[in-house]
C-alpha cells in the first residue's frame, strides 16, 4: 500500500519527492516532462528517510539539471536518418526520390554519427557509377540527416558540410538539323507526332509537355507552362523560371485538337518520358537519321534559334526557363559566336515578356 507522497526536493526545485511503497522508500522525478519511479534501495526509516531528503534527492536533482540522468538516444546514421525521411514524406518527388534516400541509409546503416568521417563520405560516393549531377541528391541527401545531428549537439560540424563533387566532363549538344526534323516529322503519328511537334516548336521539357492541359493554350497566344509529370508524379517546375509562358502557333494548336479526349491531360496516361521512349526508337529508325535521346527535341529547338540567329541568349534563356542566360551559354555555347554574345548583366525574367516566337515569320508578324 502506497502512501502520501511528500516532496523532499532542494531549495526552487519542484521535480523530485519521495514516497513510501510497502517497507521501502521510493523516489518520483521529472525527466523531460515524463515521471519516472526508482526505489532508493533504502528501507523506511526515520534516519534512511532523513538521508533521503539532504543527500539523495539533492543529488539526484543536480543530475537531472545537468544533464547527467537523461533519456539515451540513438546516436546511429538511421536514427536521424528517420527524421529526416519524415521530414520529406510530404515532398511532391518523395516516391520517386525514396530508394535513393533508402541507399544513403542502407550505407551507413549502425554507424554512430560522429563517427563518420569526410573519407567515408567520399568513399560512398565512389561507389555511384554515375555523373556528379546525379550524385547531388545522394550528398545533398548525407548532409541534411548529419545536419540533423549538429541541431541536436551530437556533432559540432557537418563534415559532409565541405565535400565537393568535381566537375563532370560536358558532352556536345545532340540535336537533329532542319532536314532530319521533316524526316521524323513526316513519318510520326499519334501522341509521339504530337509531342515532337510541341517539343520542335517550344523548347519545352518533356515532363513539361507531357503536364499539358487544353487549357493551358491560351487566347493571348502563349501557353502557360505551370506544371510538370515525371513518374506519374505533378510537378512545379525545375525552378521558379520554370514557371513561364511561351508562344504557340494556329497550326500547333491545330494539332492539340486533334488529339484531345476526356482526360485532363492531353497526353491522357502518358505521365513519363519512359513511356515515350519505345515510340521514339520507332520513328527516328522509320526516318532513317541518326539515333539521339528524346531530350534532344528540346536541343533541337533551342540549337536552331541560336544558329539561325532567331533570338538573342537572354531572349533564349526565357523561353527555355533557365534561371540565368549564363546556363543557356554554357549548354549552347558551341553552336554560336560567343565574341558577337552580350548576356547583360540586369537581365531578369518576366514570364509575359520573356517568350519569344519560334520562326522568323511570326517573329516578324509580332512586331
């Protein structure tokens, strides 16, 4: 039978007290807001009692203030790990961003924190047969969950903080000529003739295209590009210039209607550029040209503005959504006259003002 608890704690402190279960002597205290019950080991008698209230309960409360008497916590790479997955469950590219959060985990799965060393880091990041563009979700990955243990004073620094991945080796722009473009053109039917069409005469990205809706096609003459499908997930945007709007032609627009149904999409189920790619394969051997990845549709467009001198680098910049026309230099920079490129130093994309047209016709029509 328990009886009164009688608080027995030092001078401002209110966390600990004492009580008596059966013949012995029983401490109540406070640790992080949940109580904990530990018998002092004494039995109850007025001097084990006394010695209870002077020495064990004030020591007992200056652990406590310190410190010392504290919830153990894990201290392992998946412990934070955790955190930070539940912090990103919410994120639109979750799903599809997962199984590589789960390699970085597995990694280092059961080591302490403060443990990992920048070697180890590195280390694991040898081990990605792949370019250092596509390493950054892996290393950006290693440093938010070490970042979890500097905010929580298991680590006084990040050391995934000062790693950096060498520059890749840039490969050449691919991109068809105006001549092969008539070829694929000719011979593409159905939602691949569709999207080439779009891709030719836009420079949109393909999880852009493939976001389209009929009511995107405004009557100002512009698409409104506001969002992506890549994975069967919708996006917003590469980046806040993504979010843009560029011209379309009566022609173009002819075509969109050709091919619109009840979905809300105009490419219906067709929700990423994989399923696109066996279709792709089909027309360009049926062409009869030189075997490119769909992504060159886009560096198509964007190749034959440049070198047919149809618009300016920032002009470009807009239409491709770049967030700087230095990017849109650095991609295309062979295929103009850098001497003769002035990329200004004020320039700042306007969604309306940025988009310009994708022939020399109706650029001059436009003015």
């Amino acid at each position: 039978m328990l009886s009164h608890r009688k608080s027995a704690t030092t001078k401002g402190s209110k966390m600990t007290s004492y009580y008596i279960r059966g013949k012995m002597i029983w401490l109540s205290y406070y640790v992080e807001g949940k109580r904990y019950l530990k018998s002092a080991g004494l039995k109850n008698t007025p001097e084990n009692i006394q010695i209870v209230k002077t020495k064990i309960i004030p020591a007992l409360d200056i652990k406590i203030a310190t410190g010392e008497i504290y919830k153990k916590r894990s201290n392992t790479f998946e412990y934070y790990g955790d955190f930070y997955l539940k912090d990103k469950e919410n994120n639109k590219s979750f799903i599809y961003k997962l199984p590589r959060f789960e390699q970085v985990i597995d990694y280092f799965r059961g080591q302490n924190v403060d443990s990992i060393t920048r070697l180890d880091i590195k280390q694991f990041l040898a081990t990605l047969e792949m370019k250092s563009q596509s390493k950054r979700i892996y290393m950006s990955c290693i440093k938010e969950i070490l970042e979890y243990a500097v905010d929580d004073g298991v680590l006084s620094s990040n050391p995934a903080v000062s790693i950096r991945l060498p520059a890749d080796r840039k490969n050449p722009i691919q991109f068809y000529e105006r001549e092969d473009v008539e070829k694929i053109l000719t011979v593409a039917e159905g939602y691949i003739r569709l999207f080439l069409i779009i891709g030719y005469n836009t420079g949109m990205r393909v999880g852009e295209i493939l976001g389209l809706q009929l009511g995107d096609f405004k009557d100002d003459g512009f698409i409104h590009i506001r969002r992506t499908r890549t994975k069967g997930i919708i996006g917003n945007g590469k980046n806040k210039n993504a979010i843009r709007c560029v011209p379309y032609s009566t022609s173009l627009f002819s075509e969109v209607k050709k091919m619109q149904s009840d979905s809300i999409f105009l490419f219906r189920d067709i929700d990423d550029a994989s399923k696109l790619r066996r279709k792709w394969y089909a027309v360009i051997k049926k062409a009869g040209v030189k075997h490119k990845k769909l992504s060159c549709v886009r560096h198509t467009f964007a190749t034959l503005m440049l070198k047919e001198k149809i618009v300016s680098i920032n002009e470009l910049a807009g239409l491709l959504g770049h967030s700087k026309p230095k990017i849109t230099f650095e991609h295309y920079a062979s295929v103009i006259d850098s001497k003769k490129v002035q990329l200004g130093q004020d320039f700042s994309l306007v969604s309306y003002n940025t988009a310009t047209v994708f022939d020399k016709e109706q650029k001059q029509a436009l003015n």
